[in-house]
C-alpha cells in the first residue's frame, strides 16, 4: 500500500473556522507536520492545537524566508527529504498549512518533489481573502464582474490599469509595500475603496479604511489588501 501525504487547510487562525473535515483528519492523524520558524513556533500548528491527538508525532519543518532564493530552495528540499522519510516510517501524514492548500500556500512548494512517491490528499480551507473579505463586508464579484487575485509585488506595474478598468483585485503579502499601493491610489483618477485587514480572524485583528494610516507602523505579514473603483450605481429599472 502506497504511503499517503494530507494537506490540511486550517483557515486563516480562527480555530472555529476549521471544516468538519480538516477537524476529522486532524484528529485521527498518526503522524503531523506543519511549517515553523526558527523558534520552532508555528501558526498553522496553533490554529489546529485543539484537535492534535497527544500521541501524534510531530514533524516541525523550519522554512526559510530568506530573500536568497538558493537558502530558501535548499529549505525545501530538506523539508521534503524528511516528509519523504517519515512517510517511509509512519506510513500516513497531515501535513497542516494555513488558508486553503493551493492558494498561496507553503504546501505546493513541497508538493512536487513528494507527489511521485505517494498518494495525495488535499482538504481545502477558508481562504484568508475569504474570511477578510467577510469581516470587512468587502464584496468580491457579483454578475459579470472580474476578479483578480496576486501578490503586491507582481501587482504593481499593473495595478493601476486593473483599477481604472474597474477590476475587484486582492493583494495578497502586502505588508511591504503599502506605500508604493497608497502613492497608486493617490494618483487614481477616480476613487477607490480601499480596506486593508490584518491578522485576519485573530483576536488581533485590524481592519483599516483609510490608505493614509496603513503606514502608521508596521504591518502584520498576514496582511490583506481589497481595492476597486467606486462607480455609481446603475439605476435600476422598475415595472409599472
């Protein structure tokens, strides 16, 4: 029987926000791993502390935020190596990421390199846009509307034809780069709401409207960025 690998969306941090599903492969898993920094904290592992079973083996794997790319790959591969190795010894793993498995996640830097030697299950979570978008009644896409979701780095150059085009776009890892969005948004020829959340669903939340006061202090890097054009209404016709 083939080894078999799980990736567990936890939601955005708010242990109520866990699925049914990620609640029952959480606690029925043998063998856990999950992300963690060099304190060995880990955020994912805190959201889904509840429901790990005292006797599961945990597998902490420290990745690297380090802007060197070659200290970030040679992070992964160790990291793989050891899910690959323990997948050898336990037989099953959950592997816990925060939001949702595939949207980005830590887990699909590691799903390449262990997807050809075992099987592959992936329980989807919140997303972290989902559930701010919901604390901050930001709606996202409603008829023929478009919606764009990137990181704020690679959104900048285009940002602000996609705003001028009356794009919904959500900019995920936008913690760094508020000013140089705050400075686009000044110069948009027509307004835009605007709505920044931070730590979203954690009791630390922010939800900030006014692009002015983004840059007060520092952000959060769990930090959310929702902006569209603000049109007027369309009237709406009415049957006699």
């Amino acid at each position: 029987m083939r080894p078999k690998l799980i990736a567990v969306g936890v939601g955005p941090g708010a242990p109520d926000l866990l699925t049914l599903r990620a609640v029952e492969k959480i606690r029925s898993a043998r063998a856990i791993a999950y992300t963690a920094n060099r304190r060995g904290e880990s955020y994912a592992r805190t959201t889904a502390s509840g429901w790990i079973s005292p006797e599961a083996v945990e597998i902490p794997l420290p990745f690297s935020m380090s802007p060197d790319r070659a200290a970030r790959l040679q992070a992964r591969r160790e990291a793989a190596r050891r899910i690959r190795s323990a997948l050898a010894l336990y037989g099953e793993i959950v592997f816990l990421t925060e939001g949702d498995p595939l949207l980005y996640s830590t887990w699909q830097h590691l799903l390449p390199a262990v997807a050809r030697n075992c099987e592959i299950e992936i329980c989807p979570g919140i997303s972290a846009m989902s559930a701010a978008a919901c604390a901050s009644e930001f709606p996202l896409a409603i008829e023929e509307e478009t919606l764009i979701v990137a990181s704020a780095a690679s959104a900048l150059p285009r940002l602000s034809d996609w705003l001028a085009q009356g794009e919904t776009v959500v900019l995920y890892k936008a913690a760094k780069r508020l000013g140089e969005i705050s400075s686009i948004l000044d110069a948009a020829e027509t307004p835009i709401r605007a709505i920044l959340v931070e730590r979203c669903s954690d009791s630390s939340q922010r939800i900030l409207t006014d692009p002015k006061s983004w840059n007060d202090s520092e952000r959060a890097y769990f930090t959310i960025v929702f902006l569209k054009a603000e049109r007027p209404e369309k009237e709406t016709a009415h049957e006699n």
